[in-house]
C-alpha cells in the first residue's frame, strides 16, 4: 500500500485518486447489551431507539440536563443489542455518565477492541466495492452487516464508506486497497467538516445544544418520542426558534501564519466592527496553503463573509461552510 504523510497530502489530492482508505484510530466501536438495553437508550438518546432496525443507522446525540450534548455517535442495531461508533476521546465522559444509572437498568457496555475503523472515499466506489461485497448500503438502507464486517454509508458529501472490521478479517479487507492510497483521521474528518457533522472532543462536551452543532429535527433528535434527559430545553429550543449559534467551517486566508488554536474560545471581528464570538470544535491543515477551522459562532452570518482575528497580527478567515438549523 501506498502510504502518505498528513501534512503533505491535500483533501484536492484525495479527491483526483479513484479510490482512498482512511485507516481511522480516533473513533471506536462500541456495544450495548441488556434486558434493560433499549429502555435505558430511549431515555437517554436524541432518537426514538424503538425505530431501530437492522437496515438502518441513527446519528444522534445524549445531552445532559441542561440540554448540552455530551457526545455524537452513530447508532445501530447489533446481534439483538446495540452498537455505536464514538470518538475514542469523548467515551470515557459518556461511560462515567453511563455508571450513573447502572443500579437502575441491567445494561453491560463493551469496547470492541477486536474491530478496527476504516473509511473508504472516491470515485466509482460502489462499482469496485461490488465486486467483493453482493451488497452495499445505501439511501433507503443504511447499513449493512456480514458478522465480521458492518458496513455504514454517507451521503455526503459524495457516497463514502464506514467499514467496522473484525480482525481476523482485517488482511482480506486491507488486501482489497492494496493498489490504492492510506489516509488517516484527519482527511477522514474533512469530509465530515463538509457535510456538516459535528466533531466533538472532550474539551468541548456539555458546551452546546444540539441545533449549535447542526443536529436536526427530525435527522438527529426525534421531538416526539417522549421523555429523553434534556428533552425539555431542546423542544424549547426548536419551538421557541431561540437557537442564537451555528456551525460553520471557516478558512484561512493568511498565508505564511502559525498558531495554536489550542484554546477553544476566540474573537473576531467582521467588516462592521461588530465582535463575533467562536468556539473550535475542530483544526485541520489540507495542505501547506489551506487550512480550516469547524466552529461554532455566536451570529448568523453569510458564506464568504472575512473574518479579523487579532492576534499579534491581523489574520483572516472566511465563512467556507455554513449550516444553519
């Protein structure tokens, strides 16, 4: 396999190859099991667990009671119980909030350390995947189960792939892309900045109300399903339209500039003077010219809009992406 070095691969490169694979170490996959398995999910999880079935995935959310999202995952139904794909460094919050309720459901939680994450993207994907798999998810059933292999598809933003691979069926499946490009998380997450998915750290759990992170109704949260934690603040949300904060993917203009956006919390300013306030969800340089922020800003503003961040220099961005519930 043809191995490339982050920094020097661009999200462009990616998209001219036929076909790449993203070997993914920084999500995990996990189970739930138990008599008390779905009961406990309901009353937790933004969806209705109830409408789960074996064709089809949620992307949802579990907030506390403020209504805060403390991660985002995606759901599925898994031998009779439940499985979900996490980012490794949000699991640990969600397994503490989990121990909470533990004396109240029998529910077991499980890291499957024996299935490993890849993400497959590019041009003519179905066409080639066919020719090892009879059947493929897609728009009407989303995913696809053989035991050792589950398969999830995206839609956006063109079709791609999750691939969750047991393994002792990892050098069949690596052996499928020998001719073809490895990338790791950070392209991967690229195109979730594209298509509007949220990528939640730990540093930023129970900070923002799902419809702040592009998390709708009904794709994401079921309004109508009953008692969840948070429900009450998150329908009043929606129906009250009180929502002031919105996801964005923004990009760097300023060349030849370095800095650490370790500290989640900046300032700009737009053309008018007026200070805009951003939380950083996420950084990622596509190469050594493009670099993105996903962030969550504090006013509704129009794609292409300059940003100021005064920082010891004056440094711009631009609204690349917006997503507005």
């Amino acid at each position: 396999m043809k191995k490339y070095l982050q920094n020097n691969i661009s999200y462009y490169d990616i998209n001219k190859l036929p076909i790449a694979l993203f070997n993914l170490k920084k999500w995990v996959f996990v189970t739930i099991s138990g008599i008390d398995a779905a009961k406990y999910l309901n009353n937790k999880f933004t969806m209705n667990i109830n409408l789960l079935n074996f064709k089809k995935y949620f992307h949802c959310a579990n907030c506390d009671i403020y209504g805060k999202v403390l991660s985002n995952f995606l759901i599925f139904k898994y031998n009779n119980n439940y499985g979900y794909v996490i980012r490794k460094s949000i699991l640990k919050i969600q397994k503490k909030e989990f121990k909470k309720y533990l004396n109240f459901y029998k529910i077991y939680t499980q890291r499957k350390k024996e299935f490993l994450l890849f993400g497959v993207s590019g041009t003519n994907l179905r066409l080639f995947l066919l020719k090892f798999f009879k059947l493929l998810p897609d728009y009407h059933n989303t995913i696809v189960n053989y035991g050792d292999i589950i398969i999830l598809q995206f839609q956006y933003p063109e079709e791609r792939f999750l691939f969750i691979v047991k393994f002792s069926q990892v050098l069949f499946f690596k052996n499928i892309f020998r001719n073809f490009s490895v990338f790791y998380d950070d392209q991967w997450s690229i195109l979730h900045l594209k298509s509007g998915i949220p990528i939640l750290d730990r540093i930023n759990s129970k900070i923002f109300l799902p419809q702040s992170v592009n998390l709708r109704i009904p794709d994401n949260i079921d309004i109508y399903k009953g008692c969840y934690i948070g429900q009450e603040i998150i329908s009043k949300v929606f129906f009250k339209k009180i929502n002031r904060k919105y996801l964005y993917v923004l990009e760097l203009l300023t060349k030849n500039f370095t800095y650490n956006f370790e500290n989640c919390v900046i300032r700009f300013t737009d053309m008018y003077k007026n200070y805009i306030i951003g939380r950083i969800l996420f950084t990622v340089k596509l190469n050594n010219k493009i670099f993105w922020l996903q962030i969550v800003l504090n006013k509704n503003l129009p794609l292409n809009t300059i940003l100021l961040f005064e920082n010891i220099c004056p440094v711009y961005f631009k609204v690349k992406y917006k997503f507005y519930v």
